[in-house]
C-alpha cells in the first residue's frame, strides 16, 4: 500500500491566476469523415483542418465523424485535443516522422503569454474552455469541459502502421500517459482557427491528467484518502471511477 502518489509535477502555477484566463490560440481545428481503413473497418482518424467556422454541439463538430460510435464520439468525447508534443515524443522514441493531426484530434492549440503548452501536466478534469472573446460572459462562446482523458486504441497502431512497421505504440502512449482529452460540451458555438482560448473554471486544480494516469497505471494500492477527492468529481466519466474505486486500499 502507497498512501501517496509518486513525486511528479504539479499543476502549473500560471495556470491557476484569476480566471478567465487567456492561455492559448487555436492553431488549427480539424474534422473527419469515415473511410475504409485497416482491418477491413472504417475509421475517421484521419482529420483534416477546417478553413471555415464550424458549428458545434452537444455530440461534437457538426462536420466531423466516427466510425466506431460504441467507442468513439457522443457526448462524453465530443471534442478531442492532443498536445503536439506527444508527436515530438513518438518521433523521438521509435526514430518515426509522424505529423500533428495524424491520431485523430480535432483541435491545437499554441500557448500564448509566456503561459505553458496545454498537455496533461497543466490541464485537469472539469477545467471548463471558452473558444473565442468578443463575449466573454455572454452567451454566443463555445465553451468546452475536460471530462477525460482518451484511451489509446489499436486504430493509433494501425493509423502510423501504414507508414511504417512499429512496436505497439498506443501501449506506450498510454503508460506515458500522453493521449490527449476528451470534452464536453458545455455551451454550444461556433469554432475556428486562430480564436483565443481561455481558461474560465478550474473547479479540481488537482485533478491533472498526469496524476490521473499515474494513478490508472500504478500496480499499487492507495489510501481511501488519495482516492476519494477523484471519486467526488461530478463530471469525471464513470468508466474512470470504476477504475479508481479498485484502486483503494481495503486494509
């Protein structure tokens, strides 16, 4: 039994100013449509950027698709975004070229302000993103809540498998702990390259997703107290706090 998780690092404290925040820019919003892809399956892992606003609602972009609609999109993973350094770090441990945008996520973004990038060390479930700020309290801005991490998948071996033969990546990308998030949405809008993005809530400033998979990854047990706090965030997805609740110890 551990009472305490590892030592790591924590949530960014230039994140945690008076909110709202403007933290980054969009650099690219992208889209996808479902096509044939490996293991005779269709797969809308391949994205491409959208030039012109798009709509988005409760199930995601109006213009993007899931093939796979069991394990893919609705409402809990309406929006996905990955930080561009998961690519640096893929390309720099299996030697590959694998280009931003290739693993499926809708959205990047480009830190602004001096501010850090936007990955899982600096970002936590319920943090609530508003895309745009020419309302900032009205009621026209998209706004986004983080709900959960995603869950690499076989698709992410097979997306880079078609350009060259690799180990299991997306077990790697998983015990790393670099597979990005999913949204919510919690006000429809309208989305497009180049709007400012703000931090406006941070109810659970020390949910990061790096303790979250630190704790998902760990073979060890934790005191209920470690466990808890997790297990009280109303919008984390439910398959998460299964995996939690067989996390703590009984004694």
């Amino acid at each position: 039994m551990i009472s305490t998780l590892p030592a790591t690092a924590q949530s960014k404290p230039d994140f945690n100013q008076d909110l709202p925040l403007h933290i980054a820019n969009l650099t690219c919003v992208r889209a996808g449509k479902a096509m044939p892809f490996a293991r005779e399956e269709m797969s809308a892992i391949d994205k491409s950027p959208i030039k012109a606003p798009v709509a988005v609602n409760f199930m995601g972009l109006t213009t993007d698709e899931q093939a796979d609609r069991k394990h893919h999109g609705g409402p809990l993973k309406a929006v996905h975004q990955l930080a561009p350094a998961t690519y640096d770090k893929i390309n720099a441990e299996f030697d590959l070229k694998v280009r931003v945008g290739t693993l499926g996520e809708n959205l990047t973004t480009e830190a602004v302000n001096g501010l850090s990038e936007m990955d899982e060390s600096n970002v936590c479930i319920g943090d609530v993103y508003q895309y745009g700020d020419d309302k900032i309290n009205g009621e026209d801005s998209l706004q986004l809540r983080i709900v959960q991490p995603r869950r690499p998948c076989y698709k992410i071996n097979d997306q880079i498998g078609q350009f060259t033969k690799v180990p299991n990546i997306a077990a790697w990308v998983s015990k790393q702990g670099i597979s990005g998030w999913y949204f919510q949405v919690v006000r429809d809008g309208m989305i497009n390259a180049d709007l400012p993005v703000y931090l406006v809530e941070r109810p659970y400033p020390f949910a990061t997703l790096e303790k979250l998979w630190q704790l998902s990854n760990s073979k060890e047990k934790f005191d209920a107290e470690v466990i808890e706090p997790w297990l009280a965030i109303e919008c984390l997805e439910e398959s998460w706090k299964v995996m939690l609740r067989k996390k703590i110890y009984k004694g």
